[in-house]
C-alpha cells in the first residue's frame, strides 16, 4: 500500500494503531513525490538522464 515496504510502519517498536495511521497519513506516497520533482525541477541542458524521455 502506498508503494512502501511491507512492515515500514507497522514493524517500528512502540508504535499503535493511531500512530501508524497519522504516520502514513502524513506521510508522501514515493511515486508521487518522484512525479512531482520530474514535472518541477527544469531539466538540466548538458545532462544525459534528464534530456532523454
């Protein structure tokens, strides 16, 4: 779910229920944050990766 790793939130010690809820309520879904940097950050003109599509 939300493309982490099973356990990244529900495996940490001490940590209930609510917590782990407002932990991936707060938190960015990596897709979408990868998608965000792509559409926002001007390409770089002498760059290899970020001129090919």
């Amino acid at each position: 779910m939300q493309g982490l790793e099973p356990g990244w939130v529900t495996a940490t010690p001490g940590l209930g229920r609510p917590a782990q809820l407002t932990a991936l309520g707060n938190g960015v879904v990596p897709q979408q944050a990868s998608r965000a940097v792509q559409l926002l950050a001007p390409p770089f003109p002498h760059c290899f990766h970020c001129t090919t599509t």
